[in-house]
C-alpha cells in the first residue's frame, strides 16, 4: 500500500485498447503531470494492442506489459501506486473495482482509483455509468456528460460525488488556419479528411456507401485531396471490432480510389495539422477537430440515428449530407453547443483539468480512504453481477476464481509457450475467422 507523501505521485494505468491506453495515459498524465512513475498494464482481451497500434498512439510509460484481470488486481494490491487508472470497457473496470475492493478490505491505505470514457458517450449511458461506479473519481468529458452522469447515479439512489468534469485529454494543436491564409508556397491542397470509425455504420452496404461518396467528392474536387483516415489494419482491433475493414471495400470498389483519394494511418493529430474539412459519423476525431476551429461536417446521409451515434451532434450547427458538402457547404459549429461539449474552443482547455488535478491530489494527500463500494453488488444485482466477475477470473465476492490467480513467474517456460501459441490461435479466431464466417452467412 502507498504511503501519504509529498512525494510525487506513482501512477499505474490498465487499458483494453488502444483507443483506451492513449486516453488513459494521457488521463495520467493531466492529472499528475509530475507523476514519478507511469507504469501501463494491457488488459488481455481480443482488443489487446500490437506493437504497431502502440507506437501509433505515441505515448510512453515507464514500464508496459500485457497481463489478466486477476494478475492486474495482484500487482496493485502489492505494488506502491497512489493512482489508478482505469481506461477499460464498463465491465472490466467493474470487476476490477471489485477486485481491488476485496484485495484492499481492511488496509490502513490505498491508491485512488479514477476512470471515465474515452470520447463521446451516446449509448449505454446508464449501463457504463454503474459499471463505473464505486471509483474514487468518474471524470466526465464535458459539462453535458457531468450532468448526466450525476443523473444517472441519483436515480439509483447513488452517491454522484465522485463524477468530476474536465476534458477530453487529447485535444490540443494548431489552431486552423484556412489554406488560402497560410503562408505562401506551402505546396499543401485543400485537404478534407473522412474519419473512418471500426463499427459505424455496422454492415456492408452502408460503408460502401460512405467510401464511394468520399471518392465521387474527390472526382468532383481534383484540386482537392480526400484523405479517408483509418484506425486499425485488417486483423487488428480497436475499441470496436471491424469486421468490415475500409481497406478491403476500397479494394472492390468499381473504377478503384481516384489518384486525389488515399487510404491513411497515422496520428489523428498529426492528420489535423494538414485538414480543411473534417468528415465523419459520429468519430470522437470530430471534437479534436472542433477544438481546432477546424470545419467539421457529421454526416446525415445514412439518417440521424442512435445507434449511429450523430444524434449527438443535435444542435452542434455541425449536421450535413455529402450533396452539401460536393457542393461547398462549409459547416459552422454553434459555441454554446461546443462549450457545454467540453471542445474547448474558446481558449478555456487549459483550465479544464483543474478540478479533476485538485480532488485526485486531495485523495492522494488523505490519510485513509473510504472503502471502495460499487453499486452492483450480489444484493443489488444478483444475476448480472457474477457473470461480469466471473468473465474477468473473479468470483462474486471479488476473489480469484480456482485457477484464475497466478504468482509471478510460476508458468514453466514450456507453459509460457503453450499459453502464448493459444493466445494466438484465439485472437486468429476471434479476428479473423469468426467475422469471415459471420460474412459467409450474409451471403
């Protein structure tokens, strides 16, 4: 257990994804931004990060390695952190509360357990809210999200205190300066750049749709270049499966890609730095680009829809079809919208994680913490609640399951071998057969 210093503070961050890491990094490090120490730990899974999608991300910690709900809970109950950082899908994160909860019953000290979403949160509110319930600290991206999230706790009669408002802590850059302002001789095209997104939309056609307009918006501006940003390479995965790689319908699509039309990874703040118009569905990519002051167009073609998720953007002035766009629509966001949005356009980002920074330094600084209490429990969700546990190795009381817990170094190295050959055949399954099958079946 760590011990109240006015040292500074050891962070240890658990993430699923890659999407998930760089929020949870980049979480640490806004609120200990003179952290000591900042170890991650890659939450096994069928989302678990490659070494590629990684470096991508661009941000390092002090020690990274890839370990199971039970191993995660084992090394912090032992380890000296102050902050935990929980940037996983809402059932991890609850039975990693869980976890902890019954790792720490009883000690004097404990480190501070923060969580919260990696961008827009347009489904599932009440579902991932109690999930993340029980955490010293749920941040909430925007003033919206912090009222809804207090909502939500109060209509279960739970306490909300822990719900703090900041910001998305990735935003940042250059702000836009239109092509035909900046500096002269740059040689650089009007670019407009379409945010792919893993899962929206969910099925073939509708994605094909999207490429071939963002091609025919090519066709139609020559002296534009279209830019069509990808996440993940076909076998990787995300936050979100994609079963429906772009790289694979670009490849089929009749007359190909146009020479102005390009596929591209990368950086989405680096992609940015070089944007005149952004497209999108409904990507997070769209408040780094608000944020901006970049022209930020969400799409309406495909309807405005919930499971789309672009009803979100109700009321941002952001709303727009491909028709508007091909003929030189430039949307203009509403800054009321954008402000309670927590976009932070208006110059305030810098004071946006001033809150979140306090009340984590204040935990940290206290002498003891309350016990963390989630409010699923076996009383209050009986049947849902081990399932969730048991799916992360722990049973309903928070301990590990027979077989689920294992020391440091046990494995043989022949174990270690056959366990990472299974790993793999796993993942191959998961992200490549069973989409192909689930594809065959359409047919």
């Amino acid at each position: 257990m760590p011990q109240r210093t006015e040292s500074p503070p050891r962070v240890a961050v658990l993430a699923d994804s890659d999407t998930r890491w760089k929020w949870g990094a980049l979480t640490a490090h806004r609120l200990a931004p003179d952290a000591a120490r900042l170890d991650g730990y890659l939450l096994r899974g069928r989302a678990t990060p490659t070494v590629r999608q990684l470096a991508e991300v661009g941000v390092r910690a002090d020690a990274l390695r890839e370990v199971t709900g039970t191993e995660f809970v084992k090394t912090i109950d032992r380890a000296r952190y102050d902050v935990t950082v929980l940037a996983c899908v809402g059932g991890a994160v609850q039975a990693m509360l869980h976890g902890l909860a019954r790792a720490w019953d009883g000690a004097p000290t404990r480190p501070v357990v923060t969580t919260g979403y990696v961008g827009v949160v347009y489904e599932k509110l009440a579902d991932g809210l109690l999930l993340r319930h029980g955490a010293d600290v749920v941040l909430a991206n925007s003033r919206h999200d912090a009222d809804r999230f207090r909502e939500v706790y109060a209509g279960v009669g739970a306490s909300g205190e822990s719900v703090t408002e900041c910001a998305l802590p990735f935003l940042g850059g250059e702000r836009y300066v239109p092509t035909s302002e900046g500096p002269q001789g740059t040689g650089r095209r009007y670019t407009v750049v379409f945010a792919a997104q893993p899962s929206v939309p969910d099925n073939r056609a509708d994605r094909t749709y999207l490429l071939r307009r963002a091609a025919r918006h090519a066709r139609r501006h020559p002296d534009r270049e279209v830019i069509i940003k990808l996440r993940s390479k076909p076998g990787e995965h995300t936050t979100h499966i994609e079963e429906l790689p772009y790289q694979k319908l670009a490849a089929k699509l009749p007359g190909g890609l146009p020479p102005n039309c390009r596929l591209v990874y990368g950086h989405m703040g680096e992609v940015l730095d070089r944007t005149d118009l952004l497209v999108t569905v409904s990507s997070t990519a769209a408040l780094e680009s608000l944020h901006r002051g970049i022209p930020t167009a969400v799409l309406t073609d495909l309807g405005i829809r919930e499971p789309l998720g672009n009803h979100h953007f109700l009321g941002s002035g952001c709303l727009a079809s491909w028709d508007q766009l091909d003929a030189g629509h430039l949307p203009v966001a509403d800054p009321a919208w954008t402000a309670r949005q927590g976009v932070a356009a208006d110059g305030s980002y810098d004071t946006a994680f001033d809150a979140a920074r306090r009340r984590v330094t204040d935990l940290v600084a206290a002498d003891t913490l309350p016990p963390l209490a989630p409010y699923y429990t076996t009383e209050t969700a009986p049947h849902y609640l081990p399932a969730i546990l048991a799916r992360h190795g722990l049973d309903p009381q928070g301990r590990p399951l027979p077989g689920a817990a294992r020391e440091p170094g046990e494995p043989s190295a022949v174990r270690r071998a056959v366990r990472e050959a299974a790993r793999g055949a796993y993942r191959h399954g998961v992200q490549r057969v069973a989409p192909a099958i689930r594809r065959l079946g359409e047919l």
